[in-house]
C-alpha cells in the first residue's frame, strides 16, 4: 500500500493515500488502521483517534491504545490517557503493546507534574531485564526521563547510561542525554548542513551580486556612450541652425541690394518724367494766345 510507503518519511502524502483508500474502502479494518496511523504521523491527532477507535471498534482488539493515549496528550488531555490504561484488557495487549501503553500512561502523569508518581509507574520487573527488544532501551529512556524530571539527577544519569546499553539500534537518544548532563553539547549534523549550505549560499550570492554589479557597471556607460552621442548630435544641429542663419543673411543682403537699385532705378525715371512735362507747358499757353488772337 502506498501509504507505508510514505508513511515515515512523508506522513502527509501518506495520509492523502490513506483518505482516498478510505472513500473507497471505508468497510475494510486494515484500510481504518492505516488512516488513524498516516493521521498520527502527521499529526492529525483527532482523526487518529477517530480511525483508531473504529478500527478497534471493527476488529475486537485494542492493539493501538498506546497511539490513542499519546493523542490525547498531545490535544492536552493527559487524564484522558490515563484512563485508556486503566481501562485497557491486559489479556488482548502483547507485551510490546502494554508496555507502550505504560510509558504513554507514566507520561501522561509527567505532563500533570506528578514526576515522582510517573517514575514509581514504571518500576516494574522488565526494567531490568537485558532485551534486545526495542522496548527495553524504550522503558529505561522513560524512567530515567522520569526521574530527572523529580529533581533525582544522580539517579537519571545511571537509567540513562542503562538505557544507552541495551539501545544498539538507537531508538532513543540516551547517550546525548548524558552527554548533556556532563555540559557536552553535539552539533547536530544537519545544522552542520545548513551551515555549510548557508555559506555556498552565501558565496553564491556574492558571486551573483558582483556580476549584477558588472552588469550595472557595462549599463552605466552605455548610458554615458548614448548620453555622448546625443550630445555631439546636438552640437551638428546647432552648426547646422548656425549655417541656416547665415545663408538667410546672406539671402536678406542680397533682397536688401536688389531693392536699392530698385529705388535708384525709379527715381532716375521721376526725375525724365519731370522734364517732359516742363517742356509741353509752353506749347500749352501758345494755344491759348493763339484762341485769344482769333
């Protein structure tokens, strides 16, 4: 199924599967436990509890009540949690399921502050059985957690140290606990990634802003180039208007002299048109004698 899949490393996809599955098989168990378990995973508390329920509800058993325990701390309800391991049926539950239950149980008591109540939960005989089972490091983590937790430091440092023993596969992390309490601090390997991604990053972005400065540098004097042409543009047109005005003077002088000798033209013919009318006034007053005589 495609949501086991994805179910650890991608729990949202996981729980899409999950949900398509359900629409069309909503009457199968196996399909309702893979729903309430994507839902888990992702974080989706009150569907987890719901698909859980109903897969119990379904099958007669009561294999995930740890899960749904763990639920109801996470919606802050840690009496809630309890109450499912007191009202479990220790007959239905293997030993892995109720020793689960029992750590969320003692957890649940931790996030009411009865610290001293959780520790004394979990003191029971497979504390210090040496179990390769995953529980083992598991329940050892928890009291120790537990005891820290009531101010028993010295104690916490041996259960952790316990835990780290029997923890081959590194289910918890006991051995950066105690390692903590000495005042030891492990960078964690991604935060190492990051910061080396960060520094290419970094690297890369100064590389990107250098050519973008480039760039500028390249635009800023074609800029200044254009800004050049434009001016010896203007330069030739002003020569050019400057030649324009000159021609046009030129042109004036030239009307300004043909209307001179113009004028000088018509008064040389005023002055012969004088004479002409002198000369006829004589002839004029003959004519006149002459009438008067007859």
């Amino acid at each position: 199924m495609a949501t086991g899949r994805y179910l650890d490393e991608e729990p949202e996809k996981a729980l899409e599967h999950a949900v398509a599955a359900r629409r069309l098989a909503s009457r199968i168990s196996a399909v309702r436990e893979a729903a309430g378990l994507a839902a888990y995973h992702a974080g989706e508390w009150a569907t987890a509890i719901s698909e859980l329920r109903t897969y119990h509800r379904m099958t007669g058993r009561q294999t995930h009540l740890a899960v749904l325990a763990d639920c109801e701390r996470a919606l802050g309800r840690p009496e809630k949690a309890i109450d499912l391991f007191r009202g479990a049926e220790r007959e239905k539950l293997s030993r892995p399921e109720a020793l689960e239950l029992l750590i969320v149980a003692a957890g649940a008591r931790g996030d009411m502050g009865q610290h001293d109540a959780a520790a004394a939960m979990l003191q029971i005989r497979e504390l210090s059985i040496d179990s390769e089972e995953e529980w083992a490091p598991r329940l050892r983590y928890a009291y120790a957690d537990a005891l820290l937790e009531a101010g028993r430091t010295e104690e916490a440092r041996e259960w952790f140290s316990k835990a780290a023993e029997v923890d081959a596969e590194g289910v918890t992390d006991a051995a950066e606990r105690l390692l903590e309490m000495d005042g030891i601090e492990i960078e964690d390997e991604d935060d190492e990634d990051d910061n080396e991604e960060g520094e290419e990053g970094g690297s890369d972005r100064e590389g990107a802003d250098d050519r973008d400065e480039d760039l500028d540098d390249e635009e800023d004097d074609d800029l200044d180039d254009d800004d050049d042409d434009d001016d010896d543009e203007e330069e030739d047109d002003d020569l050019e208007d400057e030649d324009n005005d000159d021609l046009e003077d030129d042109e004036d002088d030239e009307e300004d002299e043909e209307d001179e000798e113009d004028d000088s033209d018509g008064e040389v013919a005023g002055d012969d048109g004088g004479k002409d009318t002198g000369e006829a006034a004589p002839a004029g007053e003959q004519d006149e004698k002459e009438d008067r005589a007859r």
